[in-house]
C-alpha cells in the first residue's frame, strides 16, 4: 500500500503557473504508474495526465498538452504536475493516484487507479 499527499495548489492568476506535487509513502514508489485527476464543482473526477513508473512514458488529456507537464523523482518519491498558462476552466481540486496493475504503462482510467490523495485545491482567477 502506498500513502498519497499532494501539495502545492493555491490562488493564481490566469496565465500563471503553479507546481504540484504528490508525496508517496509506504510500498516501493518506483513499482507504480501514477496520475493526476482533477474535479470541478459539481462535475466527475476526470484525467490530466500519466506517468509509467520509470518515467518513458507519459499521457495527457487534450486540454492540457502544451501547457501541463507531469514528471516524477523516484530518489525523492514524489510526482509533479507543472502547470502553465492557467484558466479559469483548470479550477479544480487536484488528485494524485497510484497505479499498481500497469506500472510500466499511463493508464488513463480512474478505475485503473488503486490509491488516492486527498487532493489540492487549484483556483484560478480571472
């Protein structure tokens, strides 16, 4: 089992930036593919991006490619999400998830995801 805590969310201003990270803890990090999700207001948890366990392969929705990027430093057990460009339709609370079924793959499905964070809160204003 792994423990999950993301940080790093906050108040920024359309077109900025923000880093997020997901702390792991627990069972070897490096045996699982990771992702972040992200849930608006009243809307389902849906995929940004994925990351296989040695970081070759990564998958991102549309909305995000070109300005989200996800990356992971198994040394320090922690996953990122850099986000640029932000707007007000990335407003969301931010999820980290563990996967341990196809850790050498980016599963993109939240079914595919074993373990969760207790998510970051991201606003952006406009």
């Amino acid at each position: 089992q792994v423990q999950l805590v993301e940080s790093g969310g906050g108040l920024v201003q359309a077109g900025g930036s923000l880093r997020l990270s997901c702390a792991a803890s627990g069972r070897t990090y490096s045996g699982y593919a990771m992702g972040w999700f992200r849930q608006a207001p009243g809307k389902e948890r849906n995929f940004i991006a994925s990351i296989s366990r040695r970081g070759d392969r990564t998958s991102y929705t549309d909305s995000v490619k070109g300005r989200f990027t996800i990356s992971r430093d198994n040394a320090k057990n922690t996953l990122y999400l850099h986000m640029n460009d932000l707007n007000a339709e990335d407003t969301a609370v931010y999820y980290c998830a563990a996967n341990s079924a196809r850790p050498d793959y980016a599963p993109v499905l939240i079914y595919e995801y074993d373990y969760w964070g207790q998510g970051t809160q991201v606003t952006v204003s406009s």
